[in-house]
C-alpha cells in the first residue's frame, strides 16, 4: 500500500523551476524583480512547469523568459521549494539569475514587474516559500562578497 501510494504521489508530483532574478541596485544592494500575476492576484518570482523532456535549468531560462521577456543567466542554485496546489504536491527547483537581455513587456500571465530592494521584496512576496528563496539569494551573494 505505502509502495503504490509513493509511486502515486510520484505520478503526480508538479515538476517546475523558476528563477530569482536580481540585479545591484543603485545604493549597491541587489534588487530582485517580482512579477504580478493576475489571474492569481500574486506576487512572486517566475516559474513554471517542465514541458516533457525538458531539464529544470532550461525550464528555468524558459519560464523567465515567457514571464518576463528576459534572457537571463543562471546562477547559484537556491533551495528547492515543495508545497501543495489544489492538493497535489509541487516542488520548484530555483536558481539565482541575472538579465542578460530582452526587455519586460505585459502578457496574459504577467501584468507587472517590478524591481525592489530584498527588504521591499520579502514584504510584497505574496508566500513564505518565496520569502525563503529572498533570505538564500542573500546568503549566496554575501558568500560571493566575502
């Protein structure tokens, strides 16, 4: 019973991977970029879905890019995020990021983006999972810095 109820779970885990993008901010601390999704009333930080076949740091660039309409660069791996949607359970594979071209325009996902310092950012961030991955890019950018 446990077995089918683990491979039951497996088949219907959400597979995804999103991107913390960020960039130094004109006082020299970074900003993040959030995006606003209205079809949830959210703010967070770009992610989707794997398409079949696809690896989490392709699915990662991808889903930036259709959220956002920014090429970016990967960088430090951030922790994996796992919490429930509509009951089934999900889990994110995140990535640090920094924009490397495009430019941001609205579309049917993605009404807003905006650049905050981490402080501004944690406190609009509409889930704690999200809060976290602020706290872990901050980590990894003061290692960096050390």
């Amino acid at each position: 019973m446990a077995e089918e109820s683990l491979k039951q779970g497996t088949k219907d885990l959400i597979r995804a991977a999103g991107v913390v993008l960020w960039r130094r901010g004109r006082s020299g601390g970074p900003e993040l970029a959030l995006i606003h999704r209205p079809k949830w009333c959210d703010w967070t930080f770009p992610k989707g879905k794997l398409e079949v076949g696809e690896r989490h740091r392709d699915a990662a660039r991808r889903e930036a890019l259709e959220e956002t309409g920014l090429l970016v660069e990967l960088g430090a791996k951030l922790p994996t995020q796992r919490y429930e949607v509509r009951g089934r359970p999900k889990r994110v594979r995140y990535w640090a990021a920094v924009r490397v071209g495009g430019s941001f325009a609205p579309n049917r996902e993605v009404d807003r983006l905006v650049w905050l310092p981490a402080a501004q950012a944690r406190a609009r961030l509409s889930y704690g999972h999200d809060q976290e991955l602020v706290d872990a890019l901050l980590d990894r950018l003061a290692a960096v810095d050390d």
